[in-house]
C-alpha cells in the first residue's frame, strides 16, 4: 500500500482536473484546431501488450487517462495523413505541435506557469509510449525533439525571460524547435564541435554549422551548441536559444535519408549571426554538462517510443503469418516462426522492465546514465531484431512499401545511431562499470 500525505492527494487532484479538462476538450468543437480530422477514420492497432490500471509497476490512473487522450489525437489527427506526409519528405510540424500543444502534450513535465502540466517524467515516458502508435517513426522522432530534447535544460536553468520566449511558446505549440548539436565531423563525439560563438559587446556572433538537424526547415527557434571560449572541450560550450529568422542563418538542403521520411531534417549555416548574450542558457561554459543530462531524458525517451512500435509490429506479423499460408498451413503454425516471434516478444518486455526501472529511480532524483545508456544500446539494438525478424515472415509483401513493417525497418536503424550510437553507450557503460582502460 501506498502511503499519500494530504499534499500529494492535493496534487494528483488537480492534476487529475487538467486531464479530464484535456479529455474534455476533445469532446468540445468550438476550438476549430482540428484541421485534419473532418474526413478522418480511426485505425487502432492491436497491441502485443495489453495495458491495464490495475497494479501497473509505474503508471496510475492518471497516466492511462493520458495515454488515452493522446491515442485519440493520434488517430484523428495524425496517423490518417502519415502516408501522405510520408510521400512528401515533411509533415506540417506547426499544425500538428499546436493540436498537440492545445491538448498539453508539449509541456507534461515542464512547469506550469510556463504552460506544463507540471508533472512527473513518468507522465512523458506514458506520452512517449502512445505516440509509438503513430504509424511512422520521423513524427514521434520531430515530437520528441520538441518535448525532451531542446527544451529539459531551457525549462531546468533557462531564464525567465528565456522561458518566456522559447518554453512557453514550443509548450503551447506556437513554436517549432529543433536541436543544434551535431555537426559534419562530430556527431556522437559532442566535445569535438567546432562552431563558435565569439562574444563582442553584448552579442555572441556565431560562425558554423550544423547537420542532421530534425525540423530544421520548419524550425522558429533552435536550441544550439557552440563554443564559446578557449578552455578544455567539456568547459568551452554554451547552450543559446537561436531564433532561426536571423540575418547570417542559412538552411543549405533537406537531407534525403534511409528512413524517417515525413520528418525533415536540415543542414544549417551560421554566417556571423548576431544573437544577444542573454540567450545563453544558465551558465557560459556549461552546455556540453547540460546536454549530457538531456541526453538521458533523450534517451529514455526513445526507448519508450520504440516499444510500442515493436509491439504493433510483433502483433501485426502474428495477424498476416496467421492467415498467410504455406505449404497448406499458416506460417505462424510452423514452430521456427511462433518460436522466434516469442523470443522476440520476451526481449520487448525485458527491455519494458529496464526503462520502467530507470524511469522510477530518475523521477526519484537518481543518476540513471547508465541504465539509460543500456536502454538505448538494447532497444536499438532489438528494434533492428525486431524489423529483420518480423520483415521475413512477410515475404515478398515485406519488401514492399505497402506494409508497415517496411517502413519501421527503415525508420528504426536510427535507434542505434541518433542520440549517441551503440559503441558510445558502450563506452558510458564501461565508464560506470569502471572496465575502461586507463589512458
């Protein structure tokens, strides 16, 4: 039994008023933001494992009542237009962020003056989990940049006016973010950028680039990573809020990549782009320490997303090998393939059980780089498994762009490579192992 103090009750009463206010405002027409839905029908995927309220390891009835607002966002707002936005290389991030961002699903962590639901990362793992039912992987990747990887550090050590500027409005959907990290020569290897921003006056002036940057063609504002003085690599670096519609910032191309194909993704220039000192989240010299710790919230993230997808998929390939047959029986009757999808199965709810484990020791205040890390080793490393597995017992179909399993074969290798890839969680979890050898 759970010991609550009249405080807590307190709390989870208000907050259980901000999600039926959500689930009422989905009952209501008259806020004619529901710009996608006039023609749409809903398509619900069974899922490989059913949830229940009842004695969840993590989640309350709050959480479901969550979980259950968004799937309906999910499939009126979004999943009857993914083949669409699929075929043209971008989906409209600013209609769907402000639907989002009506309902409050930009801000579930993030403070409530600032337009947040104020609730616990449990609530954005709950969140995470839902949009893997969209029936793509560049959407939930485009969301997720918004919610859990430009904004933790601005909503943690930004300034009010920051706040203000940058949280507020990505909260409520008003504007598009994208994150600056990455560059041509240090993706994984973050201590190794090269843009910089040289401070003259009360400005910083900004010469670099960026690459791989999610959203960047629709982007308003990004969150970005550049030097800012000579000290060591791990000392040197700044997190600034950059308004994407200054002079000197130049989008070179849209990247036409492997898979995620309805989220665009940008090569940036900065050419002496002038951006006020005071745009500097927290503190100068603190942002490779800042962007660690959005890593984690990154990475736990993706973990949660990737697992419902794998569920739809083990659930969708257990329903055509069902009915497909060969050599006058179902393929799903032959032992090699009901055995394998088992395995599969056993490996999603393992890795379901380390994120859950990570997620309650995170929100209590612990340092779970390491699970983390292990988290994302294992799912993108399953998700690969997963797609390959599943993708064989389709057959000719699977190689086809008809079938969802295709499409998550190409949009999940990027599991093991954004966010860090595999051999750098490796490293992490070697450091904390303290197998690494000493240099």
């Amino acid at each position: 039994m759970r010991v609550r103090t009249k405080t807590t009750m307190a709390l989870r009463s208000v907050r259980l008023n901000a999600l039926v206010s959500i689930r009422a405002y989905y009952k209501c027409s008259s806020f004619g933001v529901r710009s996608f839905s006039d023609q749409a029908s809903p398509q619900r995927v069974a899922s490989g494992s059913p949830e229940t309220t009842v004695n969840h390891l993590l989640y309350t009835p709050e959480h479901f009542a969550l979980k259950e607002s968004l799937r309906k966002i999910i499939d009126q707002e979004i999943n009857p237009y993914v083949d669409q936005w699929e075929a043209e290389g971008k989906f409209p991030a600013h209609k769907v962020f402000k639907i989002l961002g009506n309902a409050g699903f930009l801000g579930v962590n993030k403070p409530v003056e600032y337009g947040g639901l104020g609730l616990d990362y449990s609530y954005s793992v709950a969140v995470s989990e839902e949009l893997g039912h969209i029936r793509c992987g560049g959407i939930p990747m485009a969301i997720g940049v918004q919610t859990d990887m430009t904004t933790p550090a601005l909503a943690r050590f930004g300034s009010a006016e920051l706040k203000k500027e940058f949280l507020l409005p990505s909260i409520l959907g008003d504007k598009v973010a994208c994150l600056g990290v990455s560059e041509v020569g240090a993706g994984s290897d973050v201590s190794n950028i090269k843009t910089k921003a040289v401070r003259k006056g009360d400005e910083y002036v900004i010469n670099g680039g960026k690459m791989w940057t999610t959203s960047g063609t629709q982007a308003d504002w990004m969150c970005l990573l550049a030097n800012t003085s000579d000290a060591p690599p791990h000392r040197n670096k700044s997190l600034i809020c950059l308004p994407m519609n200054l002079p000197g910032v130049h989008i070179a191309r849209q990247i036409d990549k492997l898979g995620m194909w309805s989220s665009d993704t940008a090569q940036v220039f900065f050419e002496d782009v002038r951006v006020p000192c005071e745009n500097v989240i927290g503190q100068e010299g603190m942002g490779f320490t800042y962007q660690m710790l959005q890593f984690q919230e990154e990475r736990l993230w993706a973990v949660a997303n990737i697992l419902t997808t794998m569920d739809n998929i083990i659930q969708e390939t257990i329903d055509y090998t069902r009915q497909r047959k060969i050599f006058n029986q179902p393929v799903l009757y032959h032992q090699a393939v009901h055995f394998r999808l088992a395995e599969l199965q056993t490996e999603v709810e393992l890795l379901r059980a380390l994120l859950y484990q990570a997620t309650a020791l995170y929100i209590k205040g612990n340092d779970v780089t390491k699970m983390a890390s292990m988290a994302k080793l294992k799912g993108g490393r399953l998700a690969r498994e997963v797609s390959d597995g599943c993708l064989q017992y389709w057959g000719g179909m699977g190689f086809t762009s008809d079938v969802q399993v295709s499409r998550f074969y190409r949009d999940s290798r990027l599991m093991s490579i954004g966010a860090g890839a595999d051999e750098v969680m490796l490293g992490i979890i070697c450091k904390y192992m303290d197998i690494l050898p000493k240099k």
